[in-house]
C-alpha cells in the first residue's frame, strides 16, 4: 500500500492530499447547512426539514440541485469579471487555510514553521470577496452591506491576532502542531484555562470575522436585503453559501486546535494511553470542533442582531484593551514558569 | 533549481505585468486590485527566497489590512478621471524624461557590472532546521531593539496625528453613547412602577371560564 | 548579545522625552478645558530633565550604545542641549498664541515632544537605519503640527506639500542609503566609513550613493534647487509650528549631515564637497535676493533661511576641523536667532489678528521699546553686524572656507551677505522709524518677556564672548 503511494509522482500525491481534504470538508458545510436549519427549528419549537429523503436527510443535495440549475443574473452595469471572481476569492482562502491544518500527530499536508501566521494571513484575504461583491454588484444595498463587513473584519481581525500572539506567546510556537503538543498533559493543561480571556476574545471575533449573527450587519436582512450578495444568483450565491460555512468550520476547528488542546484526549495520558477511543486522536479534535459548530448555531438562535456602533466599540474598545493587557499577563506567566503550563 | 527558477519567473513577470496595470488602469479599484495581485506576487517572490516570514506578513499586513482600507476608500471616492488624464497627458514629456534617466541609472548603476553574480555570489541555502521567524524575531529584539521602539513610536504619532487631524465631536449628530446604555441599572433606568387604581377583575374568556369551572 | 542596562545611559534623554510625552497623552484626557495649560507645564518640565540628564551622562569618551545603534560624543552633547533649550523657548513663545486660537490640546505637545525625540535620536544615530527613523520621526510630526490649525485652508495645503516633498526627499535619500549599503555591505557609519576608506572614489554606486545622499539633505535642509517648499510652509503654517520648524530641527539636520557626510563618507570628501559648494552658493543667492521681494514676513524668514543654511553648508564642505566647528557654531545660534524672531512674530499676534505683514511690524518701539530692542538685535545678527553672533558666525565660516582656499566661495557669500542685509536693516526701520499702525497694546505674559530677553542677549553675549561656545564645539570635532 505504502509502495504504491509513494511509486505515484508527486504531483498525484499532493493532489490526492488535497481531494482527501476538501472532499470531506465540503460535504461537512452541506451537511452543516441542514444541521443549522434542524437545530434552530428546535430551538424554536419547530420540526425543520423534513420533507426530502428520510428525516429531511437530502435536503442538501436537493438545494445543491436547485441552485446549480438557477440562472445567474448580472445586474446592469456591474463589473462583470469582478462580479463573477467574487465568489471564487471568497472562498479560496477558506479551503487554502486547510493545507497547514493538523488532523492528527502528524498528520498534515504542509507541516510549514510559520503555519498560524499563514493561517491568519489567509484569513485576512477573505474579507476582498466581500468588498469585491459588493462594488461589483453595483447595488448601494451590496455597497453597504460590504463595507459594513468590510471594517467589522479589519476591527476584528486585529482581536484575533491579539489572541492569536497570546497562544504564540504560551506555546512559543508558530507551528499549530508544535502549539497543540505545548498543550499535551490533561484537559486542565489546555490553553483555555490560563488564555481564558483570549479564549473568549478569539471565539467570539471569530463568529463576527465570519459575519454570522449575532454580528451579521453585513448580511442585515431587514435594513439591507442580504448585504453584500444581494444581487447574487444560482452558483455565485452558492459558493458565498459554501466559503461562509467553510469559514464557520475552519474557525471552529482553529479554536478547538489554539486552545482546547486539539487532537488530545481530555484525560491524563497515563490513565488512558493505548485505550482505543480514549487515547488521543482525530476523534478528539472532531468532538471540539463540532462543539463550537454547535455553539454557532445556538448563538444565532438566542442572540437578536448588535447594532453596528455597538459592534465596532465592541472590537475596538473592549476586545483589543483585553487582548493586549492579557498577553502582557501571559507573557509574565511564561517568563515566570507558572505551572503546571509552563513548568518545564 | 530549474522548478524554483521558473516559479520566480512567473511570479517575476506576474507581479512586473500587474505593476503595470495599476498605473494604467482608468479605474481606481480596478488599480487597487492589481496592486494586491502584486504585493502577492512579490510575498512569493519573498517565500522562494526562503524569506517565509516576510512574506506572510507582507500579505498579512498590507493585502490584508493596508489595502482593504485602501479600498475601502477608494471605493468611496468619487474621481474625476479626465482631470488626471488631462494632468497625466501634460506631464507625460517631463515624466518619460525622469523615468529613462532613472531607468539608465539603473541599469548603469546597479546592474550586473556593480551588482552581478561574481560581487554578490547566491548565498548557500538555509537548512530546513533554519526557523526564518525565530531568528528575525532574536536579532530584532537584540541587535535591533532600538530601531523596533522607534518605529513603535512612530507609529504612535502616527496615530496621534491622524486622529488630531480628523476627529472631530460633531453635536448636531443623535448618537448613542454605548458606554453609558451599557450602564444603565436594572432597577430604575429601566422600568418604572406606575400605581394604578384598581378597576375590578378582569373579564377575559379563560377568567369566566374559571370563574365556571370553581364551584365543581 | 543579551541586553546590558549600561545601554540604557546614553538615551537618557531621549526616554526622559518618550515619558514625557506619554504623560502628557494621558493627562490631557483627564483636563479639562481651562487646566490644558497643566500640558504645557509638564512638556516643559520634560524638556528640562532631558536638559540635565545630557548634562549628567553627558561629556568624557564616545560611547557605542545599542550594538552601535546610537553614538554619544561631545558633539551629541551639545547639539542635543541646543536643541532641547531652543525646543523649550519655542514652547514658551506658542503658548499665547495656542491659547488665544483654542489650539492648546495636548496633542500638540506630544506632536511636539515626538519631534524633539525624533532630533535627538537623529543627534545620536549611528546608523543608517537609526538615522532614518530619527528623520521620519521628526517629519512624520511636524506634518502634522503643520496642519495642527486644521480649519485653516492654509495650513492644510501647506501640510500636502510639505508631505508630499517630505516624503520625496526621504525616498532619495533611502536610495542613496540603499547603494551605499548595496557598496560597503553594511549600515553602521563606522563600517561604512572603513569599507569607503578602502575603496575610494573609484567605485560609482558609492559616488552615486552620495550623489542621492546629498539631493536628499538638500530637499530637509531646504537648499536651492529643493527648496520650493521651505517658503511655502512657512507661510502657511501656524506662527508657533513655523517657529517649530525653523529652529531646532535645524540642529538634528545638521547632526544628520555630519554623520552622513563627515562620519559615514569622509573618504568621498571631494565628492560631497563640489555637490555642496553649488548647494551652498544657489542657497545664499537666491535666498537673499528673494527675500527682498517679499512683504510676508514669514515667506521673508523662509528665504532668509534658505540663505543661511548655505553659509552652513559652506562651513561643512571646508572639509576641516575648523569648518565642522565653525558650522556647528553658526547652526546652533542660527536655531536661537530663528526662535526669537518667530517668537516676536507670536507676540505681536492676538486673538483674531496673526501678524505676518512686514507691515505688522511697523512702530514697534513706540508700542514696546524692549521688544523692538530684542527684535533688532536678532536683525542684526541675522544680517551678520557686529558685536552680534550673527557675525561671529558667518567670520568663523568665511575664515575656515578661505583656509581651505576657496576664496571665491567666501567672496561670493560676502556679496550675496551684503545683499540680504538690506531686507533684515528694512525690519529695523520700520521697529524704529515708522509709526505704528495700530494702537493696540502688545500684552504677553512674564513667562514670555523672560525668555524673549534670555533669547535676545543670548544673541548679543555669544557675540561679545564666543569663545566658550566656540571651543565647545571645536571640542566636538577633534
């Protein structure tokens, strides 16, 4: 078996990485898609649903169906290449940031030092599908709604960072894989605990970098339509469907990685080395990730919409104040070796 | 080393082509755009040259951040192109001259004679064990910690700057001030208890049907 | 190498500034309106402690601070002490006319104390890349300051074009930083200055290397041919800003060419030297002859300038000892001559009239005998008459250049000096002989009477006793 992977150029390697990655993570969001309109059905006394296969279970499919076959309608004197790319910028970085991403000890495409930075930047790229969309489009609603996402992504994005040099500065490491094995011992041994601001910093910026409610003023159905696709039909309103989702995903699994410890298991590893479904393992890592997918979900259903100064102080004056004061503590942690982090 | 030479022509020419764009295009976004294609091209040109931290951060930083803004406001301008065209047209002569000479310069000066390979030999490649970020991290807080605070206090009268030179407390604007809302007590700000004569009990069909239901 | 406190020594000063003008970014926001002169008070106090602290660490060998970042010699000693005590006049003398405009916000202390930073790190830069900060530092907020008064169409424009020449001056000056290192391979001065040694003019990129080097003091110094902007923003900025700009930074940019020039590319002498001597002789051509036409006073100060810096450069392209001291001499007394007249400019203001006409100046010793006294006294010595410094200077600068054989340079900066005297002797006549066009008084505060009486005998006792001065500076240049 491993003769004949490694007999396939390299080419067919890397190729095949890539498919055994975006294959799975796209049928993730369409599945994501469904288990959001099922869990706030719930919530909200309701079935969702149901209709299509077993239970409502081809739901998906059936949109996926649908919006494939609908026309793409371009609005009068839109940009017309922009306008079409949009789409496609927007949801590039979200799968590109997947390359350097550890499912396991070892396991990943692009083992790169400098993989949170290259994370972070690509990040940074997803907000030009947006600004793109929206003045392609030719629409003052899309105008509006992009560059309302526009600064909450840059407010943001700055929160995030901050966060993210307080796991930098406690694992040492730019490395995610490095980051996780920092965090190796039990779950009290998980960067949530001595980050904990920076935990919830991080979580909560990453629900408004991917502009989902309650922070969802870019979108703002009931001041702008839809924001900033408003004018997108068919395939185009799609893949903004699908680099939202993916974007959903890739943060939740980034928090599950940066501070509940990844891939590792819970329980200290001599109680629970060599037990099969105890030991550390992807399991693990999917559990946390879809927990925070979870969280998503259930944030939307609770929290009614912020209004967008509120959003702005928020990042600005709330977010980056405690962001800097607790690498600061952090820092000091470190250098002092506070245990049982970082003893050694 | 053939693979690495011809990504480097490709993002070479990429980056020189898109260069081009931004300063021929009509429209201001359209110009900005080619301005990220290029700062990408050139975060490549920097990861070939095993410079992998510049790079990202050249990305992350000014594609971004710096640009976003940049088309943030550049979206949001409206420019009269024919006036720069016009401008453009009257200073190409004087422009064209400025940039042969510089061009001449250039090639004179810093080209292959002063700055080729036999004074600048390729220096060897860096180990994978080498950590790019590590190491600028170490000599920029050791070696160069005085320059890194400087720059930080530019930036910080950058900011005082900018923000002495435009902000300004508008009061004819009803604005929120989320800072005292986010005060606001639970008890009196919020609700207050009216006393109310009492008008009897009353009379809804649940009441009337209890009022029915009691004396079973 | 692991951090050494003893680093921390030589920039004394510069962290005592630094501090200062963090406290005073976040005192201002618990101010109100009618205490913002709390800011002004704790600026000065900053520049006092950054005073003594150069006193104390101050004097003895050169030290190599920072991995040879930052140099602390005789001549960092001084120019940092002129800069801080012209700095600290400059204050005083805005502070009324801030006040009578509703222009005393904190920010323009900090805008103000980040430009003292900016001269003292380029003071004591020893290298490129620390010199080049110090620079931007500075730039970066006097932009600003220049557009402080932001109401003020002006000042705005003045701001775009000081920025946007600024910034080319900058960049060509990064060019010529970016060949020199492209040749030598380094950016500590001492370094290049051996790796120059080594190989002489021969080599073109260093010889244009200079070449951008040179284009680019010009344009900060604000030599003819880059000097189109100088009267311009002098013109337009705020009295106090213009007062600012045209004192003190002078100083940092002399620093900034003798370590570029003198310390860095010594080897390059001949090179420089020819570059400078037509800097110089443009300068102070065109700069006198200019002056007379105008009837702004401030545009008249901004040629009057322009003139001046070419006796600077006069003395630097001597190449001799003599010629740096002499140099030195005349930048540090230039600084507090252009303190005061931009300071009488202030007080002859008030609130709602800006007195920029020579016009304004017009029967000043009816209205107040002590400050035409002062005013004339600066006239003089800007015109270069004896017992003023003014004279001392330009003698110390003629000598070393005619030492040097260059006879011709001083008798053509002699002719152009006789010249420009007619339009400072012209202020003198109208403090002294015309009758004053308006009757208000002239009402300043004892603060500002003290300083403006320290700044204008400073002027006639560095005439009358140079020597200590003098030899201050000569110490500097071993």
């Amino acid at each position: 078996m491993i003769e004949l992977w490694n007999a396939l150029p390299l080419l067919i390697q890397i190729l095949l990485k890539i498919l055994a990655i975006v294959l799975p993570l796209l049928g993730l969001v369409a599945y994501y898609t469904l288990a959001e309109r099922k869990v706030i059905g719930y919530m909200q006394v309701r079935i969702g649903p149901n209709r299509v296969g077993p239970r409502g279970l081809l739901q998906p499919i059936a949109d996926a169906v649908k919006l494939m076959m609908k026309e793409i309608v371009l609005p009068t004197k839109a940009d017309r290449t922009l306008f079409l790319i949009a789409p496609l910028i927007a949801i590039v970085p979200a799968i590109a940031a997947w390359a350097v991403f550890p499912f396991d000890d070892g396991l990943v495409v692009a083992d790169i030092n400098a993989s949170l930075l290259y994370i972070l930047s690509l990040s940074s790229l997803g907000v030009y599908g947006i600004i793109i969309a929206g003045w392609a489009s030719n629409s003052k609603y899309a105008l509006l709604g992009a560059m309302r996402s526009a600064a909450q992504m840059v407010a943001y994005e700055i929160a995030m960072g901050f966060a993210l040099v307080g796991v930098l500065v406690a694992a040492g490491s730019l490395n995610l894989g490095e980051i996780v094995r920092a965090q190796s011992g039990s779950v009290l041994t998980w960067y949530w605990l001595p980050l904990l601001p920076l935990f919830g910093v991080y979580v909560i910026s990453g629900v408004a970098e991917t502009n989902r409610a309650p922070f969802d003023v870019a979108e703002g159905e009931s001041e702008i339509v839809a924001g900033f696709h408003v004018e997108y039909s068919g395939m185009g309103f799609a893949v903004f469907f699908l680099a939202e989702y993916a974007n959903m995903i890739l943060i939740s699994a980034l928090s599950a990685i940066m501070f509940l410890g990844g891939w590792l298991s819970p329980f200290p590893q001599t109680w629970v080395h060599g037990i099969i479904g105890l030991d550390n393992g992807f399991h693990w890592l999917l559990l946390k990730t879809f927990g925070f997918m979870f969280l998503f979900l259930w944030l939307r259903a609770t929290f009614p919409r912020y209004r967008y100064d509120q959003i702005m102080r928020l990042g600005w004056k709330v977010f980056i104040p405690i962001t800097i004061v607790w690498i600061l503590v952090v820092a000091g942690a470190v250098v002092a070796k506070l245990p049982p982090w970082w003893s050694a | 080393m053939g693979f690495e030479k011809f990504l480097f022509y490709c993002f070479a020419a990429i980056a020189l082509a898109s260069a081009g764009m931004v300063i021929s295009r009509r429209n201001p976004v359209h110009a900005v755009l080619w301005m990220v294609v290029t700062f990408v091209s050139g975060a490549a040109l920097w990861i070939l040259l095993e410079a992998e931290f510049l790079g990202i951060v050249l990305i992350l930083v000014y594609v971004g951040a710096v640009m976003v803004l940049f088309l943030f406001v550049v979206m949001m301008l409206d420019v009269d192109i024919a006036t720069l065209r016009a401008c453009f047209i009257r200073y190409l002569p004087l422009g064209a001259a400025v940039a042969l000479l510089m061009l001449g310069e250039i090639v004179w000066i810093v080209g292959p004679a002063n700055f080729g390979l036999t004074h600048f030999p390729s220096p060897p490649a860096a180990g994978l064990d080498v950590n790019n970020t590590h190491d600028l991290g170490m000599s920029l807080y050791t070696t160069y910690v005085y320059p890194v605070e400087l720059a930080a206090v530019l930036l910080l009268v950058a900011i005082v700057a900018a923000i002495r030179l435009t902000m300004r407390r508008r009061t004819d604007t009803k604005t929120i001030d989320p800072a005292v809302q986010s005060r606001v007590k639970k008890g009196p700000d919020r609700i207050r208890i009216v006393k109310m004569a009492s008008v009897g009990p009353l009379e809804t069909p649940e009441t009337l049907a209890e009022a029915k239901d009691e004396p079973r | 190498m692991p951090f050494n406190s003893a680093n921390l020594l030589p920039i004394l000063p510069e962290i005592a500034i630094l501090i200062t003008a963090a406290v005073v970014l976040v005192v201002d926001l618990y101010l109100k309106e009618k205490d913002k002169g709390v800011n002004h008070v704790l600026a000065l106090i900053g520049l006092l402690v950054a005073f003594v602290l150069t006193g104390l660490v101050g004097g003895g060998e050169r030290v190599l601070a920072f991995d040879g970042n930052v140099v602390r010699d005789l001549m960092s000693d001084l120019l940092k002490a002129g800069a801080l005590i012209v700095s600290a006049l400059t204050l005083v003398y805005a502070r009324p006319w801030l006040k009578d405009r509703n222009l005393l916000a904190g920010e323009f202390y900090v805008l103000s104390l980040c430009a003292v930073l900016g001269m003292l790190v380029m003071i004591s830069a020893n290298t490129f890349l620390t010199l080049y900060l110090g620079l931007e530092l500075l730039a970066l907020s006097l932009y600003a300051l220049v557009a402080f008064d932001r109401d003020s169409k002006l000042g705005s424009e003045a701001a775009m074009k000081y920025f946007v020449l600024g910034a080319l001056g900058s960049g060509l000056l990064l060019y010529g930083i970016s060949m020199i290192y492209g040749a030598t391979g380094s950016i500590e001065l001492g370094a290049v200055a051996r790796a120059v040694a080594e190989q002489g003019s021969g080599n073109k990129v260093l010889v244009f290397g200079v070449a951008f080097l040179v284009i680019g003091i010009g344009f900060k110094f604000g030599a003819v041919p880059f000097h189109m902007w100088v009267p311009d923003i002098y013109e337009g900025a705020p009295t106090p800003v213009a007062m600012f700009l045209g004192s003190a930074p002078k100083i940092a940019a002399f620093a900034m060419i003798v370590r570029l020039l003198v310390e860095g590319l010594n080897a390059l002498h001949t090179d420089w030297q020819g570059m400078l001597a037509i800097l110089a002789v443009l300068s102070i051509g065109l700069g006198n002859v200019a002056a007379i036409a105008q009837s702004n006073i401030k545009r008249m100060f901004g040629y009057s300038t322009i003139s001046h810096v070419g006796f600077i450069f006069l003395g630097l392209l001597a190449g001799s000892t003599q010629g740096y001291a002499s140099a030195m001499f005349y930048t540090l007394t230039y600084a507090l001559m252009a303190a005061g007249a931009f300071g009488i400019l202030t007080i002859l203001s008030r609130e709602g009239f800006d007195a920029q006409n020579l016009e304004d100046l017009k029967g000043l010793n009816e209205r107040d005998p002590w400050y035409a006294a002062m005013m004339a006294l600066l006239m003089f010595s800007a015109a270069g008459v004896p017992p003023t410094v003014g004279f001392m200077g330009k003698l110390l600068v003629l000598e070393a250049v005619v030492r040097v054989d260059m006879v011709w340079l001083a008798l053509v900066a002699v002719f152009f000096s006789i010249i420009g005297a007619f339009y400072y002797l012209r202020v003198v006549k109208f403090i002294y002989f015309d009758q004053p066009t308006t009757a208000v008084p002239i009402v300043t505060t004892g603060g500002v009477r003290a300083a403006m009486t320290v700044n204008g005998l400073a002027i006639l006792f560095l005439g009358l006793f140079p020597a200590a001065l003098l030899g201050l500076c000569q110490a500097a240049f071993p």
